[in-house]
C-alpha cells in the first residue's frame, strides 16, 4: 500500500495515468465491490493524471 503517491511522482512527466484504489485491504473480498468503480475511471482517465476509487 502506497500512500501520497501523487506527492511523490510529478504525473505530469509520467506517460501514463495511475489509479489510486483505496480499501481496507489488498483481499478479494476488499476490493471486488469497488471492480465497477474502478471499470468506470479506467474508461475515463487521461494520460498524466491520477483518480481514486474509494468505498
């Protein structure tokens, strides 16, 4: 688990674009409701950008 990874990495010079998933815990169980949140942001985000999916 990474936290302030937006204040770490200039995303600007990155060529890619990160999705921060924020959960209890890195299990199935955790993370399996947020699978339509984050199917919805990885449809959308851009280059050089960073989004979160949260609970």
């Amino acid at each position: 688990m990474d936290g302030n990874l937006e204040f770490r990495q200039n995303l600007a010079t990155l060529p890619v674009a990160v999705l921060v998933i924020e959960a209890v815990g890195n299990r199935m169980a955790h993370l399996q409701p947020l699978v339509p949140k984050m199917l919805r942001e990885l449809n959308h985000i851009q280059p050089r950008t960073l989004r979160r999916v949260a609970a």
